[in-house]
C-alpha cells in the first residue's frame, strides 16, 4: 500500500496508512508495506509444504529478507516473548546471521543502546508490547536517543487494532525512522511439520464448562484471532465445521467465520486454494471439536516413544536433559558423566523418524542402527590410535576418514535416542506399566486381550487390585478417572472402596469431581453405559463392548482414540452433517447425513495381541507396507479447543499414511497427562 492510500475495511469505514496521517514531511515521503497478508511473495504451491516450512518461508522473506532490501548494514531483532517463540520454532540462528541480524533482544527487559545498527520488530499487537516500543525511541531523563539507527522495521504477528495503530502514530522519533510495517499472520507455534498450537497454556479455566452468555468470552475472541493468522498463513479459506451438541464450538465455529469473512474482505489481493486462479487443490475444511468430546485419550498411558517421553521424563519445551557417560581411553583418562541437553524437534531426523513408533520397535532399530555403525569401516577409523587398523585398505580408509564427521554426528543421535528410550524403559518397568497398561486397554476397548468382554464386577476388582499396589499417587488418580470416563461413571455401590484403593488427597478429589464439568459425572446413572468420549465424539450412545479396536502389532496399543475414526470419516466424505454441521452450506461431496460410522478397520482374529500372558502383549505381528503420500483434495485441518494429546497427534499421521488427504491438527496447546490433570484442577 502506497503511503496515505486509503483503503475500504469490511464494515464500510476506512483506515489511513500511518505514513499519510504523519505530521513530519520526511514521515510522509517513507514507502510503507501494510503487507504481506496477500501473500504476494509465495507462488501457490503445486506440492504440499510443511506449515514449519511455509513459516519458516514467511518470516525469512516478508521479515528478514523485506528488511535487509532497506537496509544494507547490521541488524538488531527484537522480539517480545510470544514472538520470540514463533521464530525459534521455525527459524535458526544460521538463519538469522545470513540476513544480517547480529543480536536477539528481549523487548521486555533492559537493553544496549546500537544506534548504528537498523531495528528489526517482531511483536504481538498487544497495548503492553507498543508501550514498550514507543519507550526505545522516547527521549527520558536516562537516555536522551533512541536506542538503535536509522532503519525500523515493525512487524506483527496478528492484526494491529487501529487504536494500538493511532498510538504509533504519536510517536514522531518512530515514525520518521520506520521503513516498513507489517502483519505477518503467524500467531501460533508450529509443533510438528503439520501440527501447530497457541501457546495458551492457562485457557483451559475460561473454557470449561462453556457458559452460554451469547457473547464470545475474550478467550473465544483471542483463538479466533490466531485460527485467522493460522489460515493466512496456509492460504486457506476453509468450510467451517462444528460439533453441534457443543455451545462451545458452536460460538467459535460464528465467530471464525465473521473474523474471517472480514480479513478477506480487508485483503484484496488475498488468494486461497481452490479459488478461480488456484485451482491445484481443493478448498479446505476447517473441524472444531472440544477437549471434552474425549477425556479418555489424554489419561492413557501410550507406549509410543514421543507419548512416553513426555509423560514420563522431565521434558520442556521439547528439551530434555540426560546424563552422559564419556568412556575412558585406558591411558589415564578416566570416564566421566556429564548432562547432556537435547532438543527433540523437527531438526532431529531420528526423532522424526522414530517418534510414533512403539517403544519396543524404538530400542530395536536403535540398537540394529549402533550395531551396523560399530562395524562399519569409519567405526574403526575413529576407534584407532594410529597403531592397529584391522587391515583396513587405503581406499577404505580414505573414505572412511572422509565419513568421520558425519560418522560422529550419527552416533551421538543414536546414542541420546538409546539413553532417552532406555529411560523410558525404566520407568516402564519401575512403575508396573505393563499390567497397569492392560487393565487400562482392557477399560477403553471392553476387552481384554483375548478378546473377551469382562463385567462390570471384574472390572472394578482389577482397578481395586491396581490402585492398592500402586505407589504413585498420579497412577491412581488416572487409573480412577480412566475407568470413571470410560464406564461413564461408577457405581453408587463401589464408590467408597475405590476410593480408599486410590488414597486421594483432598486437590486430586477435586480433579475427580470436576470430571463432570466435561460431561463424565463420577456416579453411574443405572440407565447408562460406555464412556463419555465415544458417547458425543459418535453423536449417540455406544456401549463398552461395542468399541472397535486398532491395527497396532501390540496389544498395549489396543485402544484407538475416536479423533481417528472422525478424520478418518472426513477422508471418506462420511462425516455425519448431523452431528457436525457446516456454517455455510458445503459441497455434496464433503457431506453426508445421518449417523457417522466408523472407517476403522479391526485386527484381524488372529493377531499375535490375541494370545495372552505378558509375552504376547509386546509380540509383534507382520505389518503391512504403507503406500507413499501423494495428497489430493483440499487440506482438512482439525482444531481440538482445549489441548490436543500425542496419541491424537500420532493418530493424524497414521491417516495420512494410509490416504492421499493433507491433515494440520492443532490446539489450544499440546497436553500430556499430568497437563490435562492440572487443567483440571483448573476448574475449581
């Protein structure tokens, strides 16, 4: 937008640039960017980026590269802490230092005056981060200059409201220095290459249980704000679904549709997929569904590497430190034990890998992987003192010291991944995970592992047994909310000695009863049966022994969490319309009327889970070879308000591996049990 342009906004006023509302004449000669919301710089894919990657793309090019065109000397990046969370999760200091960017400041604490360098931004429109923007470039009594050159560069990561816009216009310092202003639309994390969050880790209160005022809470107004920036960002202009037997997705679903009707609206040149000059793939859905459609899933114990890795080790912010053991040589130098950070993202190739695999399978290829590595010819490179090499030819040698770099790199991965999958192990077995494991399949499926449907009676007498043996405290506490959910309640009679197997205290029996705000009262009506989350996930009543189960080649992964069976619907256009409705009306293809059934596929008769006893729970059965993922369609995205777990998270790649369908899953934030636990106690 060219200085002093005016342009319509969707609800008939109109907003002046800054640059033409500035009273200074050199302000009003600056070219300003009000950008890149169209998107102008990114060509409409004929493949299928990853959202980190079409982040990453973003920041790079509308930010970093947009500045140093302006700007041909060293820059300063200052962000607040929301900002500096979003490009940490998709940019790298490499990154940053090959587009000039010499230092990143926190905006919120006391910093260095480099008045030779420009100032590059990267806030959240919030009055609090304009406050202290304007405070660098206000003369006080402590500093009389601005803190940095000549070049200001302001972006954004959601929409600046215009009266934060009217406070920068005050600013004259500011305002004669400033080259460029933007909305960037990346006000969210990207977690995985297809899998986001916002961040909003103490929402959960505001959410639960919805009241229906008829106005949007603030928090309901914040997640549509960034589920915009989210859509901007991915060029996509979904159909908006909803589960209709909740107010709250309800509201949002309204409110979506309104924030995004007037973004468009106030971006012209603002394209999406599946409009008439993109065609290359369809338009997206967008799915809002609710924490409290299921409170089975985020209680489970899940033994896939990712899953147990967070809900059993000291893990934050995916960083997680170990204890290295550094063998001595034998000439004097003794070995040592050492902490060892490691960063378990995207950029970890074995962690990509390995994440959604069961641990067993883990420890497999990790010890398959060490062992090949060991005998290979750079092995005994790197393992020489310059006396024996074992014979090695020159050639060998050669390509093997080429290799050692790389070879060292490699090993260090495989030996981290081997502590960290060891450590899980441990505390696998230190816990008694395996036998409390099957009683929890056994409660989520209504079967044991042979396949044959218990009563009631010995289900509570295998709970009973479980919680008198357990040590920890949060064992109990989530093997009695498991069985609560999944039964949907308990009896009236078995209350009382439950509860004293469990030996709660008073705040973890408050977590217990606030279960009923999400709809999983503790009590059993006498008329009821099945568990609350496939009873609203499947829009009708389902009882135990009717739950299909999985394909998993174990039977510690019998259960399958009924987010998968809704995606899987969505691929196959089945999606009930009944239970989840569309804001406008969709496409006959993407509908369908009546009750969802469910796409999963069950085991076969013969699994090797079938055969009982401890040995068959981890036997592995043959796996089938799964297809290479050629999308089609328009992208689903699927928003679980309220915190998203990692077997959901594992149950979208599992979908896409077996179809052509692009699915991005994300949530308010990313939760482990021990999270949804305090999230419960949250709620009073």
């Amino acid at each position: 937008v060219a200085a002093g342009e005016v342009r319509p906004k969707p609800n008939g006023q109109y907003h002046r640039d800054i640059a033409g509302a500035a009273p200074c004449p050199i302000a009003a000669k600056r070219s300003w960017l009000r950008i890149r919301t169209d998107s102008a710089m990114v060509k409409d894919p004929k493949g299928s980026q990853g959202l980190r990657d079409i982040v990453q793309t973003r920041l790079l090019n509308d930010v970093l590269k947009n500045s140093c065109d302006k700007w041909p000397g060293w820059m300063v990046l200052v962000v607040d802490p929301p900002g500096l969370r979003v490009l940490s999760s998709a940019v790298g200091m490499y990154d940053l230092m090959e587009r000039r960017v010499t230092l990143v400041e926190d905006l919120t604490k006391k910093r260095a005056p480099f008045r030779d360098m420009g100032a590059i931004y990267l806030l959240t429109p919030t009055k609090q981060s304009i406050d202290r923007l304007l405070r660098d470039w206000t003369p006080s009594e402590n500093r009389k200059e601005p803190l940095y050159g000549n070049a200001v560069f302001l972006y954004f990561l959601g929409r600046l409201p215009d009266n934060l816009l009217a406070m920068i216009k005050t600013c004259k310092p500011l305002l004669k220095r400033v080259k460029a202003l933007g909305e960037v639309n990346v006000d969210f994390l990207t977690k995985e290459d297809r899998a986001f969050h916002f961040d909003m880790k103490k929402s959960f209160r505001y959410l639960f249980p919805h009241r229906n005022t008829g106005q949007p809470t603030p928090v309901e107004m914040v997640i549509c704000d960034k589920l915009v920036t989210l859509c901007a960002t991915l060029n996509e202009y979904p159909h908006i679904r909803y589960r209709s037997s909740s107010p709250l997705c309800t509201s949002l679903a309204n409110v979506f549709h309104r924030k995004m009707s007037e973004f468009i609206g106030g971006n012209q040149k603002w394209w999406y997929h599946g409009d008439a000059n993109h065609t290359s793939r369809g338009r997206s859905t967008l799915l809002l569904v609710d924490r409290s459609d299921d409170c089975l899933s985020p209680l489970m114990h899940e033994f896939t590497y990712q899953a147990m890795v967070n809900d059993l080790l000291p893990i934050e912010e995916d960083r997680i430190t170990y204890k290295s053991e550094t063998i001595g040589n034998g000439g004097g130098e003794e070995s040592k034990s050492m902490d060892k950070d490691v960063l378990l993202n995207e950029k970890d190739q074995i962690w990509v890998e390995l994440r959604g695999k069961h641990i067993a399978d883990v420890i497999q290829v990790l010890s398959n992987r060490i062992r090949e590595m060991v005998n290979s010819s750079t092995s005994q490179v790197a393992k020489s003192k310059g006396n024996d090499t074992k014979a090695l030819s020159l050639s060998q040698m050669a390509s093997a010291l080429k290799a050692l770099p790389e070879y060292r790199e490699v090993m260090d991965k495989l030996t981290q991944h081997m502590h960290l999958s060891h450590q899980c192990m441990d505390l696998f077995n230190k816990k008694g995970l395996l036998d409390l494991g099957e009683v929890e399949q056994t409660l989520a499926t209504g079967k044991t592992d042979e396949g044959r449907v218990p009563k009631m009676n010995e289900l509570v007498d295998m709970v009973e047994e479980q919680l008198q043996s357990a040590q920890d405290s949060q064992i109990r506490l989530r093997l009695l909310a498991i069985l609560i959910v999944s039964q949907n309640g308990i009896r009236p009679n078995d209350r009382d000695r439950l509860l004293a197997a469990a030996r709660l205290s008073p705040p973890e029996q408050r977590v217990l009863n606030n279960l009923a705000k999400m709809g999983c009262p503790m009590i059993q009506e006498p008329t009821q049966q099945g568990g609350k989350g496939f009873k609203s996930m499947f829009g009708g009543q389902k009882a135990a022994q009717g739950r299909e189960e999985s394909e998993s080649e174990y039977s510690s992964a019998r259960y399958v969490c009924a987010l998968k069976a809704i995606m899987q619907e969505m691929v196959e256009g089945k999606l009930s319309m009944d239970d989840f409705p569309s804001v406008l009306p969709m496409p006959a293809e993407g509908a369908s009327s009546g009750t969802a059934t469910s796409a999963r596929t069950r085991a076969p008769t013969g699994s090797a889970r079938r055969g009982g006893g401890a040995t068959s729970r981890w036997a592995k059965q043959e796996t089938k070879a799964k297809p290479k993922n050629t999308f089609s369609g328009g992208r689903k995205i699927v928003f679980v308000v309220g915190g998203l777990c990692y077997s959901e998270l594992r149950a979208m790649h599992e979908v896409m591996e077996s179809g052509e369908t692009e699915f991005i899953v994300g949530s308010t934030r990313f939760v482990n049990p021990r999270q949804f636990l305090q999230d419960l106690s949250t709620l009073g």
